[in-house]
C-alpha cells in the first residue's frame, strides 16, 4: 500500500471498509487540495464517484497566505465538475 501512495501515477481510493450503500447512507469521499494538478484530478474524480445525493464530499485544504481565494478555487472547481458529471 505504501508503495502505491507514494508513487501512484493516478488517483489513488482508499477504502477502509467494503460495503453497499443502502436508502439511508451515502458513500463519504474526503479529498486533500494543494493546488496542483493531481490534486484537481482527485477531486473530479470523488465528485464523478459521488453522484448519488446522498453521498458526501469532504474537502480538505492547507492554510495559504490567500485562503480565501483558494477556497473560491476550489469552489468553482467542484461546481464545474459537478456540472461535467
């Protein structure tokens, strides 16, 4: 698994646990941004994995100098991801 982290040349999912989604659960994706391109990437590809509305995204960021336009990045990004999928 290290391995895979480490030197993955795609998005790499992690599941912690195998299970089906039922009537009332949705399936929880967490995706980490810095900014670059794979990180993006990760992020379509969670929002093209959550399509069922009950499904949650969780976006996690660094603290930068302009966070606040950072965070306008990132929404426009899952805005226009979500518009593609």
């Amino acid at each position: 698994m290290r391995n895979s982290v480490y030197n993955s040349k795609v998005p790499l999912i992690a599941v912690k646990k195998l299970y089906k989604r039922d009537e009332t659960n949705g399936f929880k994706f967490v995706v980490c941004i810095d900014g670059s391109k794979k990180s993006y990437k990760s992020l379509e590809s969670a929002v093209a994995l959550s399509f069922d509305e009950r499904d949650s995204l969780l976006i996690c960021f660094a603290p930068t100098p302009d966070r606040v336009a950072f965070g306008t990045t990132i929404k426009a990004k899952v805005e226009e991801f979500m518009a593609k999928y």
